[in-house]
C-alpha cells in the first residue's frame, strides 16, 4: 500500500537534489566553512552527540565556531533564534539547549539553515560552523557533509519513507565526504560509541552518583529521543534492572509523565534532561554521556579541521 508513496517519494528526493546540483535553484554561501552532520534516516543515529564532540575539538584547535541547528518544537516566533544556556527550552527545543550547554559554543535556532547561518555570521564571523542535521537542506551550501548511520538499525528495511524510514537512497552516501558509523566495525572505517561518562548519573538538584550504585536495582529508564532502544541497552549493560518507558523524540514532559506510583528512582537521557529542570526532585537522574571514536575517525577529522583553507578562517 505505502510502496508507491515510497517510490513517489524517492524520485523527489532525487530530482530536488538534482535541480540544486544543476544550479537551477540557488543556494546560500557562507564566507566560514560550513559542516554539515547530517543522516538519510529518521529516528536518532547520535547526531547531537558527535557535532558535540566534533565542536570540542574544532576550539581545542582555536577555531571560533558556531552552530546551527532547526530547534525542533521550539515556539520561538522569529524565523531565527540564538541560543545561550538559559534559554527556555520550550522556546528553542531540546537538542539547540543541549548543544549550546554542553559546547559554550554560539548556537543559532531555525528552520531555514540559511538564514540562521547569515545570523550566526552576522553575530560572530565564525571560522567554522556546525549544521546538526540539515544534509537534505540543499538551499544552504556547505564544504563539507558527514553522514551518521546507526550501526545497529543501519537502512532499516531499505526503502525510502513512508513505506521504510530512508529520507534519502542509501546510494546517497556516495556523495558525502564522510561516512561515519554509530557503533562497533571495521577498526580501518571511522566510527564512535555513545557511552556513560565516567558511569556517573547527576541529579540536577544533589550532585553525583556513579551509575553502579544502581546495579542490581529495579529503576525506571526513561527516554524521549529517536532510538530509545540504545539508552536502554546502555543501563542494561551497567547491570541496571530497569522498567522501560519510551517516549516520542522531542517530547514535551509534563510532572505527571514521570509520575509512576512507586518509590523506585528514574533515570533518563541528557536531552530530557533539559527539559525536566522544574519538577525534578531527589530521586530523579541523567546520565551524561560522552563520544569515543576510533584512530581512523580521529585521524580524518584532524585532517579535515587542519585543512579548512585559510580563505574561508577570520584570520
């Protein structure tokens, strides 16, 4: 029933890249060199996590970035947005307040890439930016596109959406100038692991506990993100008894949510986190985490940072 759609679907994709590639539509061009982390699926690959790190080591090498993103359900009413670390988060959404708390980076809300970008330029003249997500956004233009695929989902069942969760064909990886794999592969081919930092879980109120202090015992795991499954898989790993409570990415807690008749604590992900500040009380923790990647990644994204030409820095 959906295949046709899916077909329809595909062939659109195809031919709006086609039209920017032709030049018939013009994009946007930035004088900073512009990144794009993107994915060809729906649902959490561990984009936000990566541009966190990516960001981190862009500044360690004295690159001023900044970073974009869409600032998905947030209510702001301007096209554009910045961010800081005390933005409300029902105004510029959860991964923009998340990104922008865990880089210090300059971090710029909207649905038109482009416009943000011309913001973000405006405000601090970056030498490199940051798109989290945005690979299907051909009216802004960039110098460079990394694709994320989740290593355990990967292309799900091969089909474009709405009969499969493919934004893009997977041929569409051939263009991108890096490909990178969300968990264990080939040592020789670039990839990261999502992994607790420290084993600690925080609680937002009462400071630190290591995560094994929860070993053995029945929690709820609580995850509003793309691919809640892997958040789950994590506190298991640790040894964690948990009672799993998915909820759709993005989602908008309200105290009730959390509220599960029982003295048991909660444990959720960072990105909820953000969103649970009011009403989180001393039994309730997050778990941050942190990106390990392998030699063979590290090795091309120093490259590739040490090779952004001096024609597109401030300097």
């Amino acid at each position: 029933m959906l295949l046709p759609l899916s077909w329809l679907f595909r062939m659109i994709v195809i031919l709006r890249r086609a039209y920017y590639r032709l030049g018939r539509r013009v994009h946007s061009t930035s004088s900073a060199f512009v990144i794009v982390v993107g994915n060809i699926t729906v649902g959490g690959t561990g984009k936000t996590p990566f541009v966190i790190w990516l960001a981190s080591q862009c500044r360690r090498r004295g690159l001023k970035t900044g970073i974009i993103t869409r600032g998905y359900k947030g209510t702001h009413t301007t096209p554009v947005a910045e961010v800081g670390a005390n933005s409300r988060v029902e105004a510029v959404g959860d991964e923009a307040l998340l990104l922008a708390r865990k880089t210090a980076c300059p971090v710029v809300v909207g649905a038109d890439r482009s416009q943000a970008l011309a913001l973000l330029e405006q405000s601090i003249q970056p030498d490199v930016v940051l798109s989290d997500d945005g690979l299907q956004h051909y009216a802004m233009g960039r110098d460079f596109e990394i694709a994320v695929i989740d290593g355990e989902r990967e292309f799900g069942n091969g089909r474009c959406l709405p009969a499969g969760p493919l934004r893009e064909p997977p041929s569409r990886l051939q263009s991108c100038d890096l490909v990178v794999r969300n968990g264990p592969g080939d040592p020789h081919a670039p990839c990261f692991e999502v992994e607790p930092e420290e084993l600690l879980a925080l609680n937002l109120r009462e400071g630190r506990k290591p995560l094994q202090e929860f070993s053995g015992r029945t929690v709820h795991a609580v995850a509003g993100v793309g691919n809640p499954g892997r958040f789950f898989q994590m506190l298991k790993r640790a040894g964690v008894d948990i009672i799993e409570h998915a909820f759709p990415d993005h989602h908008a807690y309200v105290k009730a949510d959390l509220e599960f008749g029982d003295d048991a604590p909660i444990l959720m992900t960072e990105k909820d986190a953000v969103k649970c500040e009011t009403f989180l009380d001393s039994d309730i923790w997050y778990l941050p985490i942190i990106v390990q990647v392998n030699a063979a990644l590290e090795q091309r994204i120093s490259t590739l940072i040490e090779g952004i030409p001096i024609a597109k820095t401030t300097a």
